[in-house]
DNA sequence: TTGTAAGCGTTATCAA
DNA sequence: TTGATAACGCTTACAA
C-alpha cells in the first residue's frame, strides 16, 4: 500500500538509486530527470520510509524520555510541562520525541536499556534525578548523548550535561524572605528523601538559617510520604502536634505546602496571620489558593526547551556553549506569607 | 559498539539465524544450545536493534500522537493529562508513544503525513477535534488504524472509533442546575468555534433553556477569542455590559470561567451572590478558586487510557467491544454557584 | 537441529 | 548522469 523508492522506480523507469538521490537533492542528477521524479513521486504520494531511513543512516531525529511511573500522580505537572518545553524545541529542529513508559519504578533501568539498545533514538533527556543516579552511569557507558534535568551528586562532580534549578537557592531565598517578614521559628516537610532536588532544598533551609544566626532544629524538618498534598497534610499535622511554637512552614513543593494549608484551616490557624506558608515551583494553583501561595518559581518549560537545544547540539557534535547550566529561581511573595512582623 | 546478532554468532560459532531462533524463542533449538547462546547474549549486553525488527516485521509497537500547536499554552492541560491515560496502558501493552510536534497549525497535515508514511508508529490517536476534521478524512484514507478523542461531525455518522464526553449533556446538566437555583438569565461564553466540542456544548445550552421553557437570546453567548483565562475576562466584560440582568454565567471551559470570576470581581460583583459561575473541565485549579467553581468534570485521564486500550485492540485485531463511546460527564457544584434563588 | 539466502526500504560506494 | 551492488540488523522460508 505505501509508495517505495521502487515503485517510482517503475512507474519512471529510472532506478532506485536514482530517484533516492533526485528526491535527496543530489547534484548528479539531471534537471529534466529530476523534475520527473520530484513531479511523479509527489503525484504517487511518496513518504520515505523513516525506519528504513534510520536503519541506514543510524540517525533516527528521535529524542527519547522515560516517562516516570509517578505520571499518573499529582507530581505528573512538572513533567508534564519539562515535557512540552523539550516538544516546542524539537519540533522546531524536525525531531520527534518517544516516550518509553515503565510500568513501575523497579522497571525503570529495564525501559532505559530498551531506549538505549532499540536505536531507535539520537539522545535522552532525564529527568528527576535522584542521588547517585543509576540511569546517569548506564547513559554515561552507553555512549549515547543525553542531558539531564537536575543533578545526581555535587560531591563526585556532575559530569554530565545538565540543567537544573537552583534549588539550594531558591528554598534559602524562600527562608530569608520569612526571617525577615520576622519568623524564627520555620518549619518544613520535604519531599520524600529519594528526590535529589529535596536534599538540595534542604541544604538551602540549613544554609539561609545558619547565615542569619539561627538555629537549625532537626526535629523542625518532616519529609511527607509523598510529593502531593495528602503527604503534606499529613507531615503538617505532626509537625504541628510536636511544635506548637512555629511561626512559618515551608511545604518543599507546593503540593505540599497546600495540604499544610488544609491541615492549618482545620485547626483554625490562619494561614498568613497565623502561621505563614510557603511553597515551591509555582503551579498554577499556588495562586488561586485560599489565600494565594508564597512559592519559588523555577521555569521549568523553559528548562525543557534549554535541554532540547542541548541535546540536539549535542547529537549534531555542535558542542554547546554551556553544558551545565544553574538556573535562578525567583521568589513569587503572595498572601500566604502574612503581614510583616514585628 | 551495540551488540548485534552477528557478534553472537561469531562468538558461539552459531549462524545468525539460530541465535534469532533461540533468542526469539522457537521450540526447533536444542535446548543446549539456546542456553548457551542465551547465555553469552546476556553476558555480551545484547538488545535487539528495533530499527531493524520493525523494518522487517512492519510493527513498530508504537502508537503515534500530534501534539497540537497550543502545546505550550494553558490549554495544553487537557492533552497532558490525556497523553498521560494513553501512555498508561500503552506501557502496560509495551508499547511507546511517538510524539511528533508541529510548528504551527497550518504544519499539521504535514506531520500527520509525517507520522503516517514514516512507518514508525502502528496507530495514532487524534485528540481536539474540529468540525469535518481533515486529520481524520485523512487517516481514513490511510488505513492506519486510529482512535479519536472527540467526534468530528454527527450528520455525517462518525463513522471511525472514538471516546468522547458528552458534552451536549454536560452543559446541559449545568445549565439545568442554575435554573434550579432560580437563575433564568444565563450568560455563556464559549471557546473558539473551530473546535467541536464547542458546538456540542452550545448545543446543551440550548437544549437546556427549551426544555426549561426558558427563551434562547444569541446575544447572551458570546465566543473568547482564546481558550484561557484572558480570552473569557475580555468576552465577560462584553457580555456584562450589553446584559447587566444576567445572574449566572457559564464558562465553556473553566479558565474561561475563571476569566468571567476575574471580571466580575473588578467590578465588584460578588461571584456566586451577585453572578453564578460555572465552568467545564474540573481542572485541578477549579478547586481552588475563590469560590470554588461549579464545573462540570469529564475523566480525562480515563478517556486517554481507553483510547489506547482501544486502539492497541485494534491495532491486533481484536476488535474492541465498543468502538464509539460517550462518556457521562459528572456535575460538581461548589460555592460558585452561590445559593439556591426563590 | 542448524544453516543459507532473501528481503524489509533506504543510502552509499563504485563502475560504467 | 546513471545503475548494479552491498549494507544497515533483523526475521523467515526453505534446504540440508
């Protein structure tokens, strides 16, 4: 049914190689017979065969994600928008983009080898790092380009091609901005401990505290279950239970801190005025909370589009300008920091 | 560098052939010897190479989606959330998504002839139908299989597969509920008209009022000009100045309805009280809207997932039990609504 | 039980 | 300027 290089072959009497290198835009081709080719492959309704193409070439203009096994989750937004943020620039340099699902986590190096060894793809984007990345060592062995969204471990040097947020940053921005609205007392539920970006979040709560000369209390610090708002509301009533005495929690994502939230409103805490709230990420919900939410913006679709111009220069040996970038997160103050105290 | 066949072959000092045989698991291999040779493909790091294999077998367990142009907007909530359902069940079949994106809406046909003729992909699903959508006159003429989210034109019978949510009843049932709550100027403020969801939807609208005995005024629906939050602020302004006797007002999707709460509030109109809103969708920022919207939630994911446990049927042949499905929306009234009028 | 050979549709090398 | 021929890595008749 679909149109091969040899059926123009036939129907114009040239051969195969022929049409394949007028159709390519070769220079060794006749005008005349060239304009026969062209003007009857398009009437035949010609499309190369790309698997064919890239069984040849070795070049499949293909760009490979793993879809974590969380995308069926609350969490899947930030995915979700690194994922459109890869797809915007891709389509523009005429790559497309397979996603290999893995079915749970113990799955995942499975769904990377299967990426990897099908061929299928030029290169990977990797996302939500964890420390001590196993995928990051296979990738690194395998050969194949990739780049990352996020980091694995500061301490062994990162030697790959990254993007990531400063989230160190970004949460000691965040306390700062508390201790000056004038909390000393903050507390905060992290994402669960596997997460790369939540020890990087943790360092920035000890490192803001330390440089104002306040203390870091462990027993201030939860990590809740899971990345959504139910692990926060949970954590947020322990920690509430235990310290009585905060002024300001910090939710290490805004998932999180939304269900800080629910678990202020039902203990008839004033979110703000009474204890302050803050966030990560900026979802779009953190503004259309009740009272708006207090959070660090990161970019994360423009993340996505940095990652697939890397990668592409990558694949094409462009060799990037920058291969390992830190973005700066911005701080977003809404309502749910209260009003200054003093 | 990858491992292929051959290398096997070499090593073993079997053919080519056997080491397919044994590896692919045919009964004709002495047991001995596919040990051996499953052995030696494991330790040397074997994958097969998909390129090849789908050259060959003409599969290429994938199911191919376009991401829209609006990809990068705020509608673009709509597609993730469905790719997520497709990609759900197709990794629990094995199956990878191509994703192949366009630059703009003029370029679509062009991907679709992309994804079509490159062979790379089994099945496509269509999501975001517009009336007459050529993508589908398009895929019909293919044979490709395909499944469709949303239908195309009902006079002309839908005649391929699809899952759709009934929109038509949707907004009726929300329009029904603010005539129960005493409402009988009802304002709508639909998406752009070249989608097809919106005609069903303004459909409902109409079916509700006559049915109600009420009397259908043109001049109360207005079209954003854009599927967001800006497009139904721009048309509210509109539509209160020309009709300040309207006491609800429908957004027919929920960020144009969050437009409408936007306006409403800049002139002091109480949202709920004063004017009634309803939106459509249930996306997670309905929830938190001050008020909450009144919105009418259509599965997303679920549809996603049923699209391709659908297609993948299909795709083997096994003709599904149901091959055009609607899907009853669910009504969720929340303080938007206000209270009930008498 | 194993091997030879052909073919999937393309591109590249080499002659003519 | 054009055409045989081989090759990409795999599967599958058909022989042995």
């Amino acid at each position: 049914m679909p149109i091969t290089l040899k059926d123009i072959a036939q129907k114009t009497g040239y051969s195969v190689t022929t049409i394949s290198r007028a159709l390519g835009g070769y220079s060794d081709v006749n005008e005349q017979t060239r304009q026969h080719i062209l003007h009857t492959a398009e009437q035949m309704g010609y499309h190369p065969n790309l698997v064919a193409r890239t069984l040849k070439s070795q070049r499949a203009h293909t760009i490979g994600i793993v879809t974590p096994a969380t995308a069926a989750s609350a969490d899947s937004d930030f995915f979700s928008v690194l994922l459109r943020g890869v797809g915007y620039v891709a389509a523009r340099h005429h790559y497309d983009i397979l996603l290999s699902g893995q079915m749970d986590e113990a799955d995942e190096m499975r769904v990377y080898r299967h990426l990897v060894g099908g061929k299928r793809v030029d290169g990977i984007v990797v996302a939500r790092t964890i420390p001590d990345d196993p995928r990051i060592a296979y990738l690194k062995k395998s050969g194949l380009p990739f780049v990352v969204s996020g980091r694995s471990d500061a301490a062994q040097g990162d030697d790959f091609p990254y993007i990531d947020a400063d989230n160190r940053l970004g949460l000691a921005m965040l306390v700062t901005h508390f201790i000056d609205y004038g909390h000393q007392h903050i507390g905060l539920i992290l994402p669960p401990a596997k997460y790369m970006f939540t020890h990087q979040r943790e360092e920035g709560y000890r490192d803001a505290l330390r440089e104002h000369g306040l203390n870091y209390s462990p027993s201030y610090v939860r990590h809740a279950s899971a990345m959504d708002q139910a692990g926060g509301y949970e954590a947020a009533g322990e920690l509430l239970a235990a310290h009585p005495n905060l002024t300001a929690i910090i939710g290490g994502t805004d998932l999180i801190a939304l269900g800080v939230m629910q678990a202020l409103n039902e203990r008839g805490i004033a979110v703000g005025a009474g204890v302050a709230v803050g966030g990560f990420d900026d979802i779009p919900v953190a503004q259309y909370a009740t009272p708006p939410l207090t959070t660090i913006r990161q970019p994360v679709f423009e993340i996505g589009k940095m990652l697939a111009g890397m990668l592409i220069k990558i694949i094409n040996d462009e060799s990037p300008a920058e291969t390992q970038l830190l973005i700066q997160p911005e701080l977003v103050v809404r309502n749910s920091s209260g009003e200054k105290r003093k």
